[in-house]
C-alpha cells in the first residue's frame, strides 16, 4: 500500500485552523453558558501556567460535562504528554490500576470527591480555576512521537486495557470524517457519551479541530430531545443504536436535523426504518471500527442500503473502507485484519501486535467476524461469540436474527454460558407458550433457546451500548 499519508502537512493545516479559531467569536461549547473558542484558549493559558512547573508524564482527566473538564481534554490532547480520559464512574480500584501504569502522573478533575486517595497524587481542581485575570500564553505543543492518547477498555480479565493512540491515528480518522461528512460552518455536534468513550474522537476533537460548536447532552435531553436540539440549533448526533431506539421510544414528533451517524454495534434494518420514520434529516451514515483504530475503518450510507434492501440477517453492512485503509482477512478465523497509518504498535504495556508489520504499517485483528458482498463489509459477529453446539457452529448475532424474526420482536438478546453450555433467550416482551412453541418448531434443536429470560430493562456500558456482560451475569445467576 502506497504511503500517500503525510502527517507533517496534516499537522500544519490542523495548527492554522485552531489559531484562526481562537481569535474568533464562534461557539465552542453550549453548556450551561454558551463559551466561545477566545473562552476556550483563556482556560488553556490558565492550565498551562499552572502546569508548567509540574513535572509528569501523562495527564489523566476524569470526565464531565463542565467547560472546564472539556478544555482540560483538549489542552491535553494539544500538550506533549499522553491524554488518558476516564470515566466519572470509574471504580476505585480501576482508576488505581490506571494510575500504576504511570511514574508521576497528574490528575485533573473537576472537584471530584469520589476518591479522596488521589489526593496522594499530582493533582488540579479544576472548579478552582477562574477566567478572571487570564495572560493569554499558551502554545499548541503537539507531539508527533509516541502515543497522543490512551484510551482505557475493559478487556476479558476485567481489568482496564490501555489501548495507545498515536497522532497519526487520530489525524488520519478526523481527515477521513470530514472528507465524508463536508460540514457547514454552523455545525453543532450533541455529545450524550462520557469522553472516556473513544467516540469523543470524531466528536470532540473532530468538532475542535474543524471550528464547530459541541453541546453536551444529559439524561434529561434525551427524555426531551425533540426541545433539546431546537434550543440547541444541534444538527450533528452521533451515537449508538440503542440510544436512538430510546429516543425514538421517548419522541413525540418527528425531529429535523441534518446528519444521524450511528456506530459502535451492528444496526438492523427494523432500526433503520424507525429512524427514518421518526426523523428528517439529510444523510444516515454507519460508522465502524474499534478504539484501537481510533475509532473508524469503514462507512455506509443506510439510506442507500434501505432503498436497495442489501441487509444480511436483516443487519446492514458495517461499510466500505475509509482513505488509506487496507483490509484483509485472518485466513484461520475469518476475522478482519486492518492496514494502515490508523494503526498504532501496541497496548500500553503490552505489544498486541507482535511487531507485525505490511507495507511499513502495523497489522491488527479486529477479532470481529467478516464477509464481504458487493463490496460492502458485512460484520458477522465477534470471534468470541461464536460457539459449538451438538457438533455445529453457532453465532449470537444469528441467534439473535432468527430469535427475533420468529417471534416478532424487536428487542431480544441472546447469552451461551459455556460452562452450563445453556442458551438464553432473553426480551422485554413477554413471550407467550404457543410462541416459544413456534420457535422450537421452526428451528433445529441445536439453535433452541434453553431458557426465556423477560427483563424490564436493560442496563448499558458507559459508552452507551448494551452491556452483554451484565446480561451473561444475569444468566449465570439463574444458576445459583
């Protein structure tokens, strides 16, 4: 693969643009003022010159929705130093092993009382700071080298898994993005996840980079969004498919607003459909990818696939491959292997990648199942969820289509214990006997549901999605 990528140029256009942003008036954040990009670099004087004498080596920022948590994260995506976000609700233990990966690092928080032991540590309140009396002195300090950011995930052990970003990972996705999306400069972005999240990438930095306006959503806006993005002027949502299905549920007329991007699980054509009926908007785009390509590879446009009526298993394809992405295939497993500047070496701590390299990138599996049909990229389900049983291979994602087709509902999720080598079925419907009889009836014994489970509702991760661990938990307590 030709290296047509060039960081440097990439770097200077992105410094032009953040310095012509500063000395605007345009709207950086909508929160409970409107602060402008001037507003924004004031805060990073102020943190700067509070800083500078301080001596660490990574900047750990634990997440809000304040302008002042908002520009501790982009004064730290702009510093030398690696920019680790993290989770309000982190446990505990969690932000400690976070912290043992570190020398001296500094935490910046906005009065977070939580933990009082990170007083032990290099710390700054960030509620303590004032725009009053700012010098302005604060200088873009962008480190081409080593990781840029470390996003933290849980891995299988449970334990929290920094995944590096580099600056070339970032910059490559939000040059794709904005070659895909053409934005106007009236632009604003709604934010309803924790920055913690790796979409805070194409939203936050995207939205910073290029100049627009991010309003932060609570809990209490997606109960009233329709009122939410009309006293907002919002005309940019990017989040999970779980999140729309809950503001489609709470909707009471149709909403305007120009781009709907969805990402981070696979989206069906049910969903598609419900979006479409309950919004006007200009384009319906899929995004996927993982945190560890920072956070996209490909992209659709749903409209299209809807008209066409291309879905497998009545999921949409994750897309075709953004600019200087290469694709190919685990010839063992099936699973996607990934090319390209939007790779970065390693786990903090650990090298995933086994040095592997192609055409002088590094190569990562995905671990996600993939099948390609008139170019598209169809995501078939993660390595993991896939099982035997009676001697035949299953997938969840399957399961699930078949499970949901049958029985004619929406919400269903599908849990295997290995262990107890039982599945689950698991709504919010109440299924009735002659249905469950329809089931076993209509499939072979080897995909029957072992158990129904009926659930009132459905916890998520703090990224948004639903948490398939806490239904597995759930399940395995029936057990006990």
């Amino acid at each position: 693969m030709k290296n047509n990528f060039n960081l440097i140029t990439s770097i200077s256009k992105i410094k032009k643009k953040i310095l012509e942003n500063f000395i605007s008036d345009n709207i950086f954040l909508r929160a409970d003022q409107d602060y402008s990009y001037n507003h924004l670099y004031k805060f990073l004087s102020i943190l700067e010159n509070r800083l500078c004498k301080k001596k660490f080596d990574a900047i750990i920022v634990v997440c809000d929705k304040s302008f002042n948590t908002y520009s501790s994260h982009i004064f730290s995506f702009l510093s030398a130093k690696p920019w680790i976000p993290v989770s309000e609700n982190i446990s505990r233990n969690d932000l400690i092993e976070i912290i043992k990966h570190f020398s001296y690092p500094i935490i910046l928080h906005n009065d977070f009382k939580k933990y009082n032991f990170i007083s032990k540590y290099k710390n700054l309140n960030l509620a303590n700071l004032s725009l009053k009396n700012t010098v302005n002195t604060f200088e873009i300090n962008i480190n081409e080298k080593g990781p840029k950011a470390i996003f933290f995930t849980s891995g299988s052990s449970g334990k929290p898994k920094g995944v590096k970003l580099s600056l070339q990972n970032i910059i490559v996705n939000i040059d794709n993005i904005g070659e895909i999306l053409k934005l106007n400069k009236n632009d604003n972005f709604a934010d309803f996840h924790e920055v913690s999240f790796v979409i805070s990438i194409p939203i936050l930095i995207f939205c910073f980079t290029n100049g627009k306006t991010l309003t932060p959503g609570k809990f209490s806006d997606i109960l009233n969004f329709e009122s939410f993005i009309k006293e907002n002027k919002v005309n940019i949502l990017i989040t999970v498919p779980t999140l729309y299905k809950t503001l489609i549920k709470t909707m009471k007329k149709k909403c305007n607003i120009k781009y709907l991007i969805t990402c981070g699980e696979p989206i069906e054509k049910n969903l598609i459909i419900d979006i479409k009926k309950n919004f006007y908007y200009n384009k319906l785009l899929n995004f996927y990818g993982s945190t560890e390509v920072s956070p996209w590879i490909l992209y659709c446009d749903l409209e299209k696939i809807l008209k066409e009526n291309f879905f497998q298993d009545s999921y949409a394809p994750a897309g075709k491959p953004m600019k200087h992405v290469k694709l190919d295939f685990n010839k063992k497993t099936n699973t996607l292997l990934v090319n390209g500047p939007q790779v970065f070496e390693s786990y903090l701590g650990k090298n995933f990648l086994k040095n592997k390299k192609k055409d002088g990138y590094f190569l990562y599996d995905t671990g996600d199942i993939f099948e390609i049909s008139k170019k598209y990229y169809f995501c078939k389900g993660r390595i993991d969820h896939q099982f035997k049983r009676f001697g035949y291979r299953l997938n969840i994602l399957n399961l699930e289509f078949n499970y949901k087709r049958i029985l004619k509902t929406k919400i269903l999720y599908v849990v295997y214990l290995e262990k107890k080598s039982k599945v689950f079925c698991i709504t919010q419907d109440k299924i009735e006997l002659k249905e469950k009889s329809k089931l076993l009836k209509s499939l072979p014994k080897y995909k029957h549901p072992d158990l129904f489970l009926e659930l009132n509702r459905f916890s998520s991760t703090t990224s948004g999605k639903i948490s398939r661990t806490d239904l597995k938990k759930i399940c395995e307590e029936t057990f006990q």
